[in-house]
C-alpha cells in the first residue's frame, strides 16, 4: 500500500537522533557463565568456578514480502486502463472509485500472470482460491478496505534459485534458494499527493485497483546481499515471464524487508519491517544498516522493537515510522461480491458447459513459460564454452546478453575472445564511467 504521510514529522525527528550515532562493526561476544562443580567426597560441596564461554556470532535473518505490479493493459477488477505517468484520475472506473452499487470483475489476464509467475517459481498452484476484504482507512483507497486473499491464495509452496558472487576476489559463484511461502492476488491503492503550500493532500486514483501480486517469502536469507540477488533473480523472472516489469524506481516492484537477529540454534529474534526502498542496492544497504542497527542494541543491552522503519537514503539509515507493536484489526471478511476462484489442470478437467476459453488453463500456461534467466545462463555456458560467472553477468546486466550475442555472431570471433573483451575492457570502461550497457 501507499506509504501514509503521518509518521513523516515523526520520521525527520528521528533521522536526526539517528545520524549522529556512531557505527563500530564488530563486536566480539563473550559472555561470563557461572558454571556449578560438584566435587567429589561424600559430603557434596558446592564450588562456584567462573568460566568465560564465547557464544556464536548473531546472524542477520531476512523475509521480504514483494509486491509486483501485474503488467496488464487493464486493473484487477475494472476495466479501465493501467500506465504510468497518466494525467492524474484520467484512468478510474466508477468501480475504482468505490461508487455504490459497482461490483468487481475479475480480469483473466491478472490470474493468469500470477498463475505463470507460481510456475515458474516451482508453486503449487491452488485450484481454489479465495477473495477477501482487508479493511482498513486510506484516503486512497476509498472502499476502506483492499480486496486481496488473505485464507487462500493462487499459489503456495515455491522457490526462487539464486546465484551470487561470493569468496574474497568476488568471483565464485554460489547458488542459494528461498522458498516463498505463497502469491496472493490483490488490489493497489491510489495515491495521496501532498501538497505543502497549500496544505492540502491531492488523491490520484490511476492506481487504484491495479493488480498485484504479493509474494512472500520464508525468512531464509541472511544479509543485504543475498536478498539483492534473490530480487534480482525475481526481476529477471518476471520480465521473463512478461508479468511484472519489475521496475523499483517506478514502484512496478515493491519490496519490504523483514529483519531479525539472532544466534544460530536460537529462535528468532524480533523483527522489523523497513519499507520506502526503491532500488536493489538501497534495499541491499538498508538491510545491512538493520541488521548492524540491531545486533548494537542487543550487545548493549537493549530490546528491539516490533517496528516499522523507513529507509533514508541520503543518510543510508533506517528510521521508526509507525509502531506496529498495538496490532491493527483488519477484520478480515471473506469478499461477498466474487466466487471462489477455479483454475483448472487441463482443457480436459474444464467442466462441460464452462467455455474453456474464459477459464485459467495450467497446462496451457506451463506450454507458454519462455526461457527462464537460469536456463538461459546454461544455454550460454553450453552454447559459447563461457565460465558460468560470466553468464551469470551476462544475464543480470541488463541488455548485455543481447550485446554479447550480436558481436560473437557479427564478428565471427572466437565467444571466450570476445567475453574476455566483455568483461574486461566493456565493463571495466563502462563501471569507470558510470554507465549501463545501453548507454555504451
Ligand atoms: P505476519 O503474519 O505477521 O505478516 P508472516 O509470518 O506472514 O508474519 O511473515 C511476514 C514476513 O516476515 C515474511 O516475509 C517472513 O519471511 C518475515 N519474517 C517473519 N519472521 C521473521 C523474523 N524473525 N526475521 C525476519 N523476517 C521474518
Ligand atoms: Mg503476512
């Protein structure tokens, strides 16, 4: 949802409490155990030793929730259009604007997007699921509650494989997974403007009832970079797929980081949940700076709060923006104006009398899932003898794939030549100068 402004005074008092503390790194732990010895003899005396024992290393543990902009020409339950940067309320159906008496119609292209998208994260797709109201009071959500699937969603179950460079020259590629716990079908909120000189606040409705699908993830990750990787990897998917287009600053791809600490063989720490993050690299620092922020408190005796904390990436902090400790109600309610969602496996499973060519089809979804990024970096590491570091790069690098392929096929040079060239010269030239390879 929207961020709401009304923790913003709130979030400035505390941007400067938190700027000047000091940031040590590490701290070694030692804790003093008082361990009790029983001496022998046959009068059982009581001696008192004390013993330093060091306890593991805290750990960082991290759970993103992702919501993904379904990229669809039309909203969730509306028809009206979806696109970015349209003049303000030009795209807003007497629906997405909660009029009375409008009902919600589902919009098969939504489904199937997130149909697509728990495939090809390896989901279980449920052939049931369900809509829900989640109520709650924004100025631009003017229902005062979103619809979304709250006790049974599209899908459950999966796992994003991701691969990272690890090891002290930065070039030994690792790969990890995490499992995503479910994808849920919802609804986006509009928008609130604020206007200062005139103290007032603006609502946009473009937005509202865009549909979305809310990944979330099981807390599996362990640091800002690996949860870099893993956004990365969902990126990469969904632009694949053609689902998402997965584009942060244009808040396509929304990400909240939850982040604990811990010691390995203890249960979980409390959490927070940072939010306002609108790059992967602003993800991967606020999660770091949570992570250092709360094994300090700990060490120092401190408790960390169930809170929520925006990143600010002029200061690279995270600062307090609302309390989520008083749990909020959001008397969830089954939605009464939709039936239970159906997909079916196949064209044979559609039951007679129901137009299968208005239905969700699984098998003619699977038929459709293009070349995902990891099999498109074996391909690569087949088809050219590359290493497989250089096709992870290849991959994630936006456009140079495409670039890579031409020149081998334009100059007919040997591919470990010309990825030589690639990775040394091109990206050595292009990172000196800031630049992408589409601006080369
Ligand atoms: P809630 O029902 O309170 O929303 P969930 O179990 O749905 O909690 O978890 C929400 C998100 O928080 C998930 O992405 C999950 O991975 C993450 N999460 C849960 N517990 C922790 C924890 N101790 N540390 C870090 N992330 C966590
Ligand atoms: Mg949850």
């Amino acid at each position: 949802m929207a961020a709401s402004s009304s923790g913003y005074s709130r979030m400035l008092f505390s941007l400067r409490k938190y700027t000047n503390k000091s940031q040590s790194l590490y701290h070694i732990d030692t804790n003093f155990v008082i361990r009790t010895i029983w001496t022998s003899g046959s009068k059982k005396q009581l001696k008192t030793k004390v013993q330093t024992k060091s306890l593991p290393q805290m750990v960082g543990v991290v759970g993103l929730e992702i919501h993904a902009q379904i990229q669809s020409t039309s909203k969730l339950f509306s028809g009206s259009h979806v696109r970015f940067l349209a003049p303000p309320n030009s795209l807003v159906s007497y629906f997405d604007a909660s009029l009375p008496g409008t009902l919600p119609v589902l919009n098969r292209r939504c489904v199937e997007a997130a149909v697509l998208t728990g495939l090809a994260l390896n989901c279980t797709i449920n052939r049931k699921s369900l809509f829900d109201r989640k109520h709650y009071f924004y100025a631009d959500m003017p229902a005062g509650y979103q619809i979304t699937q709250q006790r049974l969603p599209i899908a459950v179950d999966g796992t994003l494989v991701y691969s990272l460079f690890e090891g002290r020259r930065r070039n030994q590629v690792v790969t990890k997974s995490v499992k995503i716990k479910q994808i849920q079908l919802e609804q986006d909120s509009g928008k609130s403007l604020h206007d200062n000189e005139q103290s007032q606040t603006l609502i946009d409705l473009n937005r509202a009832g865009v549909g979305l699908m809310e990944l979330v993830m099981e807390p599996e990750m362990c640091c800002g970079e690996e949860a870099a990787a893993a956004v990365r990897e969902l990126q990469l998917i969904l632009q694949a797929l053609g689902t998402c287009q997965g584009n942060m600053a244009e808040g396509q791809l929304r990400v909240d980081a939850n982040v604990s600490v811990h010691r390995p063989g203890e249960p979980m720490g409390v959490r927070t949940e940072v939010k306002n993050i609108n790059s992967v690299r602003h993800m991967a620092k606020a999660i770091d700076y949570e992570i250092q922020r709360q094994m300090e408190v700990l060490q120092s005796g401190g408790t960390v709060l169930n809170e929520t904390r925006a990143f600010d990436s002029k200061s690279g902090n995270t600062i307090p923006m609302r309390d989520k400790e008083g749990l909020q109600d959001y008397r969830f309610m089954p939605e009464p104006n939709l039936p239970p969602l159906f997909v079916y496996e196949s064209e044979a499973s559609v039951p007679v009398g129901v137009d299968s060519a208005q239905v969700v089809v699984i098998d003619r979804l699977s038929a459709q899932l293009p070349e995902l990024p990891s099999v498109r970096r074996t391909r690569l590491v087949e088809t050219y003898g590359i290493l497989r570091e250089h096709s992870l790069t290849l991959v994630n690098e936006d456009g140079l794939m495409d670039f890579f392929e031409s020149v081998v096929q334009m100059t007919k040079v040997e591919p470990r030549k010309v990825i030589g060239w690639v990775m040394n010269e091109l990206m050595g030239n292009l990172n000196l100068q800031s630049l992408k390879v589409s601006q080369r």
